[in-house]
C-alpha cells in the first residue's frame, strides 16, 4: 500500500512540475511576441509549414468530412422528407463545431508532431544550448515564431475546412439526394444567419468557430514546442517527445473545446 501510495505522489508531483513547466513556457513566450528582437523570418517560415504545408490534409479532411455528413444525415432526414435541410445541418455542424475541431486534430497530428522531434533533435545535439552560449534566448527564437505562426494560421485552416465542407455537403445535396444548388447554399445561410450577427457583419456561429482554433493553434504550438525542449535520452527520446506531444495537443484540444463551447454559448447566444 505505501509503494502504491508511493507511485501515485511522485507522478502527482511530476503533473503538477510539468503544468508548471508549461504554463512558464507559455508565458514567456507571448511576452516575447512584443519584445525586440523580432524574428520575422524565422515566422514567416513557420506560416508556411504550418500553412500551406497542412493545406493538403486539410483539404481532404473538410471535403470528406462534409459528404459523410450530408451522406449520414440523408438517411434518417429522408423517412421524414426533410432532405431539403442537408444544408442546415452541414453548415451549422462544420462551422460550429467539427471544422475547428478536425482541423486542429489533424494539424497536430502534422505539425505538433514536427515542431517536438525539430526541436528534440535540437536539444539531444545540443544546438540548444549553442544557441544559450552565443546569448540567443532559445524560447525568443525557436518558441515564440512557431507560437505566432500557428495563432495566425489555425483560423485560416479552419475557415478553408469548413468551406471544403460545406461544398462536399453540396456535391452529395445535388449527386445523390437531387437538391438543387441554390436551395443548398440557402439553406447553409439560413442557419448561420439565424444565430443572430455581430456588429451586422459576422454570424455569431462564424465568430465562434473563428475563436477556436486560435486557442488551439496555440495549444499545438506550445506543446510540440514544450515537448521538444523536454526531450531527454538521445534518438530515442525523439520518437517519445513526438508521440506525447501529439497525444497531449490532441486531448488538451478536446478538452479546451467543451469548455470554450461553454464559455461561448453563455456570451454569444444567451
């Protein structure tokens, strides 16, 4: 009984080091963001593999998201003749909840993945400690651009997914259930515009979805990131640095999500 009280305090005290561990990480480098020197360069590089990079997963990931929705939902909507609703209920699940969701899913499946072997291969050769020696704060440089770059490029993503989406609900509306286009597409926009607009610009829905991934960009940011710069025990530490980067983004993401889905719906639709 005492050993196993033994294990569960020390991987007790090892949670809490490491929420502690990554909390400071987090913090210094959002300062960083507005501190000189900037690193534009090392930004711009990381928005392009982060970007346009993921593009390819992106693309298939909303196009075929969108057809299996519109293709399930047929199912059960065409024993109550309500398959002139497809576009309803693509629009208002793509934009809500699955764009932002999947989109960061399978972004962190790429790049957090990327971003923690980068920066262990990094740290078991030493080139972090380089970087310490020349006067280079590692976090300014490695940590900050890789931060920015995500918090820029998620809500993009998630915005070409659920585009790619609604127009895969469209291919099956029109293929399979003989919707025609313009009844599809009005439909879509009947649901995002019935959540109500902010400033008469921006459907609450959107706005929502938009919030998002700008949180979970930085979630897959600073865990790839806080991972990589944890990496002990030479090559093979990669591989586990990599493995729990993306296992952790991934559940922090779901976790993140639920709540911000509270928080959302008592500010934006009460």
């Amino acid at each position: 009984m005492k050993n196993l009280w033994y294990l569960v305090e020390n991987w007790l005290k090892r949670a809490v080091l490491g929420v502690q561990e990554y909390t400071v990480l987090t913090v210094k480098a959002v300062r960083y963001i507005f501190a000189r020197p900037f690193y534009w360069r090392d930004t711009l590089q990381q928005m392009d593999l982060i970007g346009v990079g993921s593009l390819g997963i992106v693309l298939l990931t909303g196009l075929f998201t969108g057809m299996v929705l519109a293709l399930q939902s047929s199912v059960e909507m065409r024993r109550f003749g309500a398959t002139i609703y497809i576009g309803r209920l693509v629009g208002a699940s793509a934009v809500r909840e699955l764009g932002p969701v999947l989109t960061a899913l399978m972004v962190a499946g790429r790049v957090g993945a990327g971003m923690a072997a980068q920066l262990g291969s990094m740290k078991v050769t030493e080139q972090i400690d380089a970087l310490n020696v020349i006067g280079t704060d590692p976090i300014k440089k490695l940590v900050t651009p890789r931060l920015v770059a995500a918090l820029i490029m998620l809500p993009i993503l998630t915005v070409i997914t659920d585009t790619i989406a609604i127009f895969g609900g469209l291919l099956i509306a029109v293929v399979k259930l003989d919707l025609t286009a313009d009844l599809y597409m009005r439909s879509v926009y009947q649901t995002l515009a019935q959540s109500g607009f902010v400033l008469r610009l921006v459907p609450k829905d959107v706005l929502a979805g938009l919030i998002k991934p700008f949180f979970f960009g930085g979630i897959i940011a600073m865990t790839g990131c806080y991972f990589g710069l944890q990496t002990t025990g030479g090559t093979a530490g990669v591989g586990v640095s990599t493995t729990r980067a993306v296992v952790t983004a991934s559940i922090l993401i779901l976790a993140v999500d639920y709540f911000l889905t509270q928080l959302l719906i008592s500010i934006l639709f009460t």
